[in-house]
C-alpha cells in the first residue's frame, strides 16, 4: 500500500529534478488501480498546496504540470507539516 503523502514526496522530487512535464508522467506503466487513484488524489492535493499547478490549453489536449512559483517556499511549509513541527491547522493555512 501506498499513502497520498508518500506518493505526494515521489512527485515532489520529480519536479525537484525538472520544473515541468506532462501529467500522463505521473501515470507509468501498469499500475494498480487503487495506485492510480492515489497518485491523481495526490496531484489534486499538490495543486490545493500550490505545489503543482495544471494546465490544459485545448480540450482534450495534453496536461501540463509545472511548479508553482512558490514551489520553494510551499515545499518548506509541506515539509514542516509532515514533520510535525507545526501545528497542523497553522501549516494547512500557510500552504492553502
């Protein structure tokens, strides 16, 4: 099994090695579908973060994910939160 925040710190390293790339990236290979559900649950989660934001230009074009330009700074606050150094209500309010 795999939680939404160990899936969440996969991507984010990711997008720590390249600032862009497709969203069908996030998606390789053959995969559970209970993987699957995680990893989208995730990326909806990252772009409520500002972690991530998504892009579509034309319907049923290509999605787009890039870092959010406080990618940097959300990604502290994600860390923190993760860590427990603060109270969760107060980094939920930082990231949101």
């Amino acid at each position: 099994t795999i939680r939404i925040e160990d899936r969440i710190e996969e991507m984010i390293q990711t997008l720590i090695k390249k600032q862009h790339c497709l969203f069908e990236e996030f998606f390789p290979g053959a995969k559970s579908k209970l993987w699957l559900i995680i990893t989208f649950m995730a990326l909806l989660e990252m772009s409520r973060l500002r972690l991530i934001k998504i892009l579509q230009v034309e319907q049923h074009g290509t999605i787009h994910c890039t870092r959010h330009e406080n990618f940097d700074k959300n990604i502290g606050d994600w860390y923190n939160l993760q860590s427990g150094e603060e109270e969760e209500e107060s980094a939920m309010l930082k990231v949101s």
